[in-house]
C-alpha cells in the first residue's frame, strides 16, 4: 500500500529508481484514489487512461496512456530517469494535450479537441511525467472560486462546504487531496496562487515569459503564465525548472540570455561574490500600508505577524517598505485584463470551431452563440473590456491604467533596488469562504488584492501554506521577488517551511 499522503516528487522518484514500486504501480494508486475521491470533489473532468468522470466509471487503460506508462518505466530501468519520470500529474482544462479535449471549463469548447500540445506539456512528456487528465476550471478561466465552470463546482477538499479558489480550483484540489502528486494551472490574476493559498499547497506564478504560453488557452496575454502547484516548495521547483526556458512558438518567452541577464546573483550564485552573497543578511520587505488595509481578515493579519516572526528566527532582516501605487492595481487589474479579453474571446463566433446556436442570419448566429456558449461572468467581462476599448473610453480608462500599471511596477523595482530580496504578503484577505458567499462580483474581485500585482508587474511569486485558522481553513503567505529572481524565492520559502515546523 503506498503511502500517498507522505509523497513529495523525491520521496516517488526514490521509491521508482530503487525498485520499491513500478511507475504501474504508482499511477494506478493515484488514479484509484483520484476516482474514489472525484465524485466528491470534482476536481477532475476528465482521466486521460480512457474513462471519464463524467461517465459511467472506468473503462480499459487507453493504448496511448499504456505506452506512456512502459516508457517512463523504460527510462527508470535504464537509469535514464528525470525526477518526474513517472510521476502523475493533472493539468488545467485549458492546457492543450494533443488528442484531448480541452474546452477551458466552458460550454464554448465542450468538444474542442487539441491539435497539438502546450510546449509544457511537451516537456513533461520528454522528462517522462504522465498526465492522468484534466482538471476542472472557472469558464473560461474567469473567477476567483470555480463555482462558474460548466461541469460544476470543485470543493475544497479541507472543507468541503467551500470553495478551492479559482480559476485553477480543480488543479489546486487534486495537489492537496492527494489525487495527483503535482498539477498545473495557468495564472493571470492570482489564479495559480490564490487556490493554492485556499487548499494548503504551494503555488508559483513564474517571471512572465520565463515559461511558454505557447498552447495555454488565451485569457489576459500581458498577464497569463502556466505554474505549478506542488505539495512543498521543492516539488514546485522541480516542475518549473522542467518546464521553464524559451520557446520559438511564444513571441512573449524570453531568451536564456535574458534569463540570465534577470537572475543576475541569486542568493546561492557561485563564483566571485559567491559566497558574500551566500552569507549576507537577507531582507524582507513588508508594505504596512498596503497589508493592514481594510477589508484584510484580522486572523489573515495576525497569521501574517506570526510569519514574519518566523522569518525573524531564521536570521532575516525585516524592513517596512513603501508601495505607494500597489492599492491601485486591482483597478488596473481590472481594466486591462477585461480588454485583453474581450480581445482574446471575439476569436469564439460559431464559426471557426467550438459551440455554435444557429440563428436566422449571421448576426443573430454570433449573438446566440456568444450568449449560450460563455457563462455569465465571461460575458461580464468581454462587456467591461469592450467598453474601455471603445473609442470614447480607450484614453480615459484603457491607457491611463497602463500608466498605473508602470507606476506599480516602478515601485517594486525601487524596493528591490534598495536591498529587499522579496516582498512579503498574505496571499489573500480572508481563508477560503463558502459557496454563495461572494454573489457581488466586486467582493469576489477583491479575492485578488495580493495577488495581482505579479502578474502586472511580471515579477515572480510564490504562495506557501502559514497555518490555519479557527476553522483549520488554511493560511498562506505570499513572496514576490524581481524578475528572473526564482532561485531568490525558492531558497527563501525553503527556510520559511523549514523554520515554521
């Protein structure tokens, strides 16, 4: 009986190379309990060795997911193996795997089936990871709970009654439900991060073009990166770093060069300076301001106080910090991404591929397909994005964001100049809350105050679980690092988790 609880990536891949279980024997575990926990929980829409959770239960294993399995086995048994050989893992409905459908949590693409893969999906491929199938999303990667996708809302597995976050609430699930060893999300507003913090795993948003887009469903194109959730922050670190590195099928990925240019001297950098760098005094930054704002849960700030005491313990400087613009990114948040995506979904017409309502002529074709095919909180947002595009508003919404947006990202740089090495928040204001609770859409909006300022600033971030509450809900705290700096976040939170046990 294997353990699924107490796996992390290394544990498995230990277990795999000395011959303890069989990447059989460790894929079948995970789908066992993946379908006995599913109905439950809906997290999974669909599993990749040929039976469906939408179905009448398992068929016989797919040829193709056999073959995935004989090998991985092949490349452990010839002493081959990468770390995630044979490691099962889930992937957000909107991450194209060849052969698959990948409908983005939407009646819109129901039956859209995928002509090739995402470049991360080709990498997981190459290392020999298997993908056991596709989790479940808000439409269209549009909402902070998962309460909006077309199959049903996924539930928190820590509670059941709540929600797990959104958009990625399905990946987010099975990482902390033990249903798949690590999963993918994409995030563009805090929606890789955001669920993590609400199931208790770790959450990662990437330096915007340090992973491929290419093959990820559009939503916001200036905001969306494909991360990782992992069970630690080392499970999190091998993933990136297997599906990280440029891609010539994305205009937006960098270069290695520029990479390089980014990551500069991490905290662990070799050769001269090496070792100052190794040992000097590192340095939180914490935007009183902005955290003790209103509206932030007072067991979120005092969990928040408990962290930073931890990090106090573990030999780091703790610096208030000055943010002055970072209170006005939701509204920025909120302006760009609606017209990055009204401008990315005018693409789903009824014409080319997916769902389609036919009308009497061609306009009422598009206007019944629109209206049946996204939900309400697409549409929403493809009316709000339309509008301050249009020609009356594009100056006086539109670009004065961009304007903001700079002003926040200018901020971030002049601390990080100043000596920080991340910035520390909590990941989001309040614990998970329950189904229902957030029918505004300005409160459900507010879910990502913390969250947002990455994805506009291109910075990386990381979300690490920091205890729980009265309710045993899950806190998490969320570092943010300049460009490029990845290795800077991974050694931090590693401490971090070390140091809170």
């Amino acid at each position: 009986m294997i353990d699924l609880k107490s796996l992390t990536i290394e544990k498995a891949h230990t277990m795999l190379v000395s011959k303890e279980i069989s990447v059989n024997e460790l894929v079948s575990a995970y789908l066992e309990h993946a379908k006995s926990k599913n109905p439950e929980l809906n997290a999974f829409i669909e599993f990749f060795d040929g039976s469906s959770s939408l179905g009448e239960g398992a068929r016989e294993w797919d040829e193709g997911f056999e073959k995935q399995i004989t090998h991985a086995q092949a490349l452990i048994d010839a002493g081959n193996a990468h770390l995630l050989c044979g490691i099962p893992y889930g992937i957000k409905d909107n991450i194209l795997y060849k052969g698959h459908i990948a409908s983005a949590g939407s009646h819109m693409l129901e039956n859209y089936t995928a002509a090739y893969s995402a470049t991360v999906i080709e990498k997981l491929n190459t290392a020999g990871a298997i993908c056991i199938g596709r989790t479940n999303m808000d439409d269209a990667a549009m909402g902070s709970s998962t309460e909006s996708s077309y199959y049903g809302p996924t539930k928190n597995p820590i509670d059941p009654t709540r929600v797990p976050g959104g958009s990625s609430g399905g990946s987010a699930t099975a990482v902390a439900a033990d249903m798949c060893l690590f999963a993918l999300g994409t995030d563009t507003g805090g929606s890789v991060r955001q669920p993590a913090s609400f199931c208790g795993v770790v959450g990662m948003y990437p330096t915007y073009g340090s992973t491929s887009r290419h093959g990820a469903i559009a939503m916001g194109s200036s905001l969306d990166q494909i991360g990782p959730f992992g069970k630690n922050v080392r499970d999190a670190q091998i993933v990136f770093e297997t599906i990280s590195g440029y891609d010539t099928m994305d205009a937006t990925s960098l270069t290695d060069e520029v990479r390089k240019q980014l990551s500069g001297n991490p905290l662990h950098a070799s050769g001269e300076g090496g070792s100052a760098q190794q040992n000097r005094v590192r340095t939180v930054g914490v935007p009183r301001a902005f955290v003790e704002m209103e509206g932030i849960s007072p067991e979120v700030k005092k969990n928040f106080e408990v962290s930073l005491e931890i990090l106090k313990n573990a030999g780091y400087e703790i610096r208030d910090i000055e943010l002055p613009n970072a209170h006005l990114g939701l509204a920025v948040y909120y302006i760009v991404m609606p017209a990055e995506v009204s401008s990315n979904l005018s693409r789903y017409d009824g014409m080319k591929y997916g769902f389609r309502d036919t009308g009497k002529d061609l306009l009422e074709t598009y206007l019944k397909t629109r209206r049946g095919g996204f939900g309400v909180e697409p549409r929403r947002r493809i009316l709000l994005g339309t509008y301050v595009l249009s020609a009356g508003y594009y100056d006086a919404y539109y670009n004065k964001a961009l304007k903001v947006r700079e002003l926040i990202k200018k901020d971030f740089e002049k601390v990080f100049e100043s000596g920080v090495d991340v910035v520390l928040t909590p990941t989001t204001p309040t614990t998970a809350f329950t189904f229902g609770a957030k029918k505004d859409p300005l409160s459900m909006y507010l879910a990502d105050i913390f969250t947002i300022s990455a994805n506009l600033t291109h910075m990386p971030a990381i979300t690490i679980p920091s205890g729980s509450d009265t309710n045993g809900l899950p806190f998490g705290i969320q570092f943010t690092a300049n460009q490029g700096q990845e290795e800077t976040l991974f050694t931090i939170t590693s401490d971090f988790e070390k140091n809170k046990k």
